[in-house]
C-alpha cells in the first residue's frame, strides 16, 4: 500500500508530498504524529517544492547574466548607496506602484550587479522580470518589425506580460548606435 501511495502521489505530480511521505515512512521519529500534523508536513514540503521550482524557473527566464542579491550589496562610503532607500525598493513595491529604478555612475560601479540583485529579489517576491541588454532588446525590434507573422506584436505582449524589465546599458546603445541620433534632442 505505501509503494502504491506513494507512486499515486508521483503521477499526481505531487513530488513534495511524495519526498515527504517517504521520509516519514522511513523514519520512527514520526509514528506518532497524528495524522492531521502526518498530513500537514506533507503539505508544507510539496508547498516547499512547488515554490522552489516557480522561483528556480522564474531566474532562468529573466536571462541574468552575472550572479548578485540583495545581501551581497556592499555599503563602502566611496560608492554612496543608501542603505535605507536600497532596503525599502527591495521590498519590491515599486513594482505595484509602476515605478522606475535608474542606476546611473561611471563604467564598472556596479550598475549591472545592483539592477541583477534587485531583479534577482522581485523573482523571489514571484515576480515576472526579464534582463536584457538595450542593444539586444532593440536589434529584436528592428528584426520583428520586418517580418510580416506578428513577430513585434509577439514581441510586444511578451514585454507587457514582464512584471520588471531591466534594460542595461542603456546610455552605451544611445551613444554607440544609429538609435542614438533618433532619441538624443
């Protein structure tokens, strides 16, 4: 009966409540729990899991590129962060109000790693967020838009659905392209 609980739980994609049921078989310690407390540390692991996985999947669509949190943030005098500000936006209401971050300092500050680890905070809040290079963001456009299968409007709902986009290099595209002469006034 346990094989067939637990293969049960397995095709129900239930893998955290599977783990779970296996651990508890396997260890004495919790014959006696009830089964009410059984049936609820089943439900936190599979709880567990599932948030793991969304958080896990959520990182590998936003396309970082370089490894950064929160935490790791160094607070040197030279650098003149707000500890206090950086603190509040990453609680990540920002993001409900419709709000922009704009990093701006001299190349190698830091602009990328910072924009990284609050992008890397809103996918732990479960947000949607997509990294992206501007020149890389803009050479999408310029190919979409000469295609005739809906590929900007594709595009275009793809960037809607984002919870945070973070566009870097934003200044360097201006500066070094064609794009430039278009948006600088």
């Amino acid at each position: 009966m346990n094989q067939q609980n637990y293969d049960k739980l397995k095709q129900l994609r239930l893998s955290g409540m599977a783990e779970a049921y296996e651990t508890l078989l396997s260890n004495p310690a919790y014959k006696d729990l009830t089964f009410d407390e059984l049936l609820g540390i089943m439900i936190d692991q599979e709880d567990s899991v599932r948030k793991s996985n969304k958080l896990n999947r959520l990182l590998k669509q936003a396309q970082f590129t370089v490894k950064a949190a929160i935490e790791g943030i160094q607070y040197d005098a030279d650098r003149k962060l707000d500890r206090e500000l950086l603190m509040k936006l990453s609680a990540g209401d920002y993001i409900l109000d419709g709000r922009n971050i704009i990093f701006k300092g001299v190349s190698g500050a830091g602009k990328t790693w910072l924009a990284t680890a609050f992008g890397v905070q809103a996918c732990r809040q479960f947000y949607t967020v997509r990294y992206t290079r501007l020149p890389n963001l803009l050479e999408e456009f310029k190919i979409a838009t000469h295609q005739a299968d809906g590929s900007y409007t594709k595009l275009m709902k793809k960037l809607i659905k984002v919870d945070l986009l973070i566009l870097d290099e934003l200044c360097k595209s201006f500066h070094n392209s064609s794009y430039g002469q278009r948006f600088v006034m």
